[in-house]
C-alpha cells in the first residue's frame, strides 16, 4: 500500500492570504516522517502548480472563478493518476476549494466513492446562493448531481461534470450552516451530523451511524474531506472562519481511527489551515494538532502500534 501526497498550495477560493502555505508547513510539522515511522510508504508528488489568470473578472459575486477551476482541474488530473495507480492519496490544502478537484479526480477512477465532510460548514452555497462569493463555501454545489440545475455555468469549470449523488455525503461537525444551505440538506436529504447530534449520540454513535447511511455493506472507497475548522478553534485557531464549539481532539482521533479501522480510506484532504491568521503559538498548535489527526487515518493507534516484522530481541 503506497500513500501518494500532493500539496495544494492554493488560497483564491476565499479571500485570506496564507492557505497556500498550508502544504508547507505540514510538511514542516513532520506530517510525511510521522507517517513513515508508522510504517506506511509515503511517496510525496510535490506542489501542484498553480497558474495566475489573468483577467479573472467575477461571475455574479463568484470571486476568481477561472482561478479557482483551473487550479482545481490540475488537482482533479493529479488525484485521479495516483488513484489510477492503486495508491491512496493525501491531498494537503490550501483552501477548501480543493474539494472540488480532489473529489472529481477520485471519482473518475473510484465513481462508488462515498464522501465523508467533516467541516462546521456545509459548503455547499450554489453561486446563487452564496452571500460571500468565496468558492470555498460551494465545492459541494459543483459536484452534486441533485443540484445541476441549480447551479449556473461558471467560467473555467467546463471540465468539472457532477459526479457525487447526495445520498452518497455524510457531513459530520455542522455548526454554521447558512439558510440556503440548510434548505439544501432538507430538501435532498443529505445526512448531516451537527455538533448537537454528536453531543446528543456521542461521537462513537455518529460515525457509526454515517459510515453505515452512506454504505451500510461496508465496501465502498471513502473520501473524506477534513476542513481543519471542524475542530474546536482552542485547537486549529490558526484557520479563515473559525467557529467555536467545535470537535475535541479525543472525537477527531476517534473518527480518524475509525475511518482508519475501515480499511477504505481512499482519499484524504486537509483543508484550511492558515499559518498567516494568527500568533507563532496558534500556528503551531493548529499544525500539531492538525498533524496527529492526519496520522490516526493511516493507523497511528492510541493504544500504541507493535513494529512491522520485528521480533522482541
Ligand atoms: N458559508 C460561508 C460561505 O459560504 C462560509 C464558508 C466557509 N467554508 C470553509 N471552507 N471554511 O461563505
Ligand atoms: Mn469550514
Ligand atoms: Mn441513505
Ligand atoms: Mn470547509
């Protein structure tokens, strides 16, 4: 089982300088070393480069449309050759935007993927219905089949065909979901797990219940797309729209491990973390903490991992 990771140095879905920093200093933080001592076999691909267009008017309040669809496009191509070669990928943002490429590229090669957001947003404005315009609160408008109808032609994302069903989304960490969106997840039925769900059920009956609504035989490859501010922002302050009461570390391990007990991880994507948003100390918080999320999807256990093949001397 090889792990391939591509960097997605990338912050034009929103209006912050910083995320496309994000890539780096993950790496900084030791995220590949970490999970090479765990014994998984890391090939890191590098940054994805991104292209400056030119011109890059908006279309309605949709900021840096062409930007985004082409930096996107590149993702989608990326994931989609590593999934091609049977490695598993690890996607570092950048942005949220990201999704859009990443989920798109893995579905070509993986069309019964199921995805699992784990975000306190919903992410899934249509240009319609977006108040701030920024791409990183819509990805999910531009993958979801259900809503093709909805969703206006956006300059640059000729190339980006719906691909996701509804029924095959779970979201789990909700906390600051806009009206619309919330008409959205009504109207289609979208599962959703929202902070109140997981104080009411606790975290172990959620995830549960979310693995097993998207794909109750338990077969398909799961993505899972980890916008950093659905933990708690005591722990990722360093991120573009924190908001507070979010996941405690204990219930993003947990998640993670169970993810990681499936076996089906397919494709991860760490989205959001922005080292220019606050202090030395925040930063370097958000990327620890961020870092040890990472390593419980790919089978860094609590309880401690035993070394491959090795015997007690
Ligand atoms: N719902 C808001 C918007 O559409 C916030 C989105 C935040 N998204 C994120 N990936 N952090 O602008
Ligand atoms: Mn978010
Ligand atoms: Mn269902
Ligand atoms: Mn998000």
């Amino acid at each position: 089982e090889t792990l391939g990771v591509i960097g997605f140095p990338f912050s034009k879905g929103q209006p912050r300088n910083g995320t496309e920093h994000g890539p780096n200093v993950l790496r900084e933080a030791g995220i590949i070393t970490s999970l090479q001592s765990l014994g998984v076999n890391v090939i890191d691909h590098g940054d994805i480069e991104i292209e400056v267009v030119l011109r890059d008017e908006p279309m309605k309040n949709v900021r840096n449309p062409r930007t985004v669809a082409a930096a996107n496009k590149k993702l989608s191509d990326a994931v989609a050759k590593l999934v091609k070669m049977n490695q598993s990928v690890l996607a570092l943002g950048g942005d949220h935007c990201m999704a859009i490429g990443s989920i798109h590229g893995h579905a070509q090669v993986e069309p019964n993927l199921v995805v699992v957001w784990v975000d306190a947003h919903a992410d899934v404005n249509t240009p319609l219905t977006s108040v701030s315009g920024n791409i990183h609160g819509m990805p999910l408008s531009f993958l979801l089949k259900e809503l093709e109808e909805f969703v206006p032609k956006v300059p640059g994302f000729e190339w980006c065909k719906p691909c996701l069903s509804v029924r095959d989304l779970v979201y789990i960490g909700l906390r600051d979901v806009d009206p619309a969106e919330r008409l959205i997840i009504e109207k289609f039925g979208i599962h959703a797990y929202s902070m109140q769900e997981v104080d009411k059920y606790g975290i172990k009956e959620v995830v549960e219940r979310a693995l097993n609504q998207v794909d109750p035989s338990g077969v398909r490859p799961i993505h899972v797309s980890f916008d950093v501010d659905a933990m708690d922002p005591t722990l990722t302050p360093a991120t573009g729209t924190p908001v507070s009461g979010g996941l405690s570390l204990r219930e993003s391990f947990y998640l993670a491990e169970e993810i990681s007990n499936t076996g089906r991880l397919s494709v991860l994507d760490i989205a959001e973390v922005n080292p220019l948003l606050s202090t030395e100390d925040k930063r370097k918080l958000t990327v620890i903490n961020t870092t040890d999320v990472s390593t419980k999807f790919y089978g860094y256990r609590r309880q401690g991992n035993a070394p491959r093949d090795y015997e007690l001397p």
